[in-house]
C-alpha cells in the first residue's frame, strides 16, 4: 500500500505546558504528522530564543515521528531565521487591521510587499488567517484581496473555516 500523500497537523496551543517531547509522542497517538507550534511567551519555544529553541523543538519532536509544518508567530527576520534552520516552511499569522478597513488592508498588502524579499531569502512561506473579530482579516475574500498579485511560495491563505463561519 502507498502512503499518502496528504498530511495531517494540530495547532498545539492547547498542549503548552507539555514537554516537547511528550507533546510529539500525544499528538502521534492521535495520528497527525505534524503541529503548528506557538512561538509565544510561556511557551515551548518563545520569541526572545526562536533562534536557539526552534531548530532543538524541530529535532525533539522529529525523535517522535512529528513534524513542525508552522509556527504562529510574527513578521520578524530573526523568526523567519529560524525556520528556515529548523525545517519549518511556513510562519502563520493572523493580520491585525487597523484603522479604517479598506486602508488597513491597503497597509498589509505594502507590508506583505516589503516582507516578501525576506520571505524569499529564507525560503519561508507567510501563511495569512482569517479570523473572526474585528481586529484581524475576518473573511476568505478579504484573504484573496491580500493575496491577489503575490507568489504563493512566499505569501500564502491559511483559510480557518470554523472562523469564517463564525463571520458569517
């Protein structure tokens, strides 16, 4: 029998007090290949040693037969970096809008602009979610407004359904 070819991660916020190690022996148990992992305060790995912590996180969990398919993080070179040391292909984000909507998606799309020149350098895909509050993108066509025009192996939709339909 062939293996197949689709792969299956968990978002692993709920698990942060959990050893890495551990974590990636639980979330094989349940039968996925791979996390997302928060590179947050209190976390496994935090902001301030992405560098040093992401790449040692990737090879624990390798141990366990997991992968590090993203993080949620932020836009920061130093994290792009690391993931690209670490085997991790995509930096998820959820957009924050501010000010008037149509201007503060104007403003991330010349961000995403400037970003992208990184993003290449390091080989590392920006993964935009939606998310249903006002304060982030709230639906999937105000992602393909931000992805309209960009090369999809640089900036990319991490559609959430459950938060679209939460939208509306």
């Amino acid at each position: 029998m062939s293996e197949c070819a689709v792969k299956f991660s968990v978002f692993t916020k709920a698990w942060r007090d959990m050893p890495l190690a551990r974590l990636g022996e639980y979330v094989r148990s349940l039968g996925f290949d791979g996390i997302e992992l928060p590179v947050r305060a209190g976390f496994q790995v935090e902001p301030e040693g992405v560098e040093r912590d992401l790449p040692e996180a990737a090879k624990t969990l390798a141990g366990e037969g997991v992968s590090i398919f993203s993080v949620a993080d932020g836009t920061d070179e130093r994290t792009f970096a690391a993931c690209a040391a670490a085997g991790v292909p995509v930096v998820r984000i959820c957009p924050v809008l501010e000010g008037p909507f149509t201007e503060s998606m104007d403003a991330w799309r010349r961000k995403l602009d400037d970003l992208t020149p990184l993003l290449e350098e390091h080989g590392v895909t920006l993964g935009l979610q939606n998310h249903c509050d006002p304060r982030f993108v709230p639906h999937a066509m105000a992602l393909k407004y931000l992805l309209d025009g960009r090369d999809r192996r640089h900036v990319a939709a991490v559609w959430d359904a459950a938060h679209n339909a939460l939208e509306g």
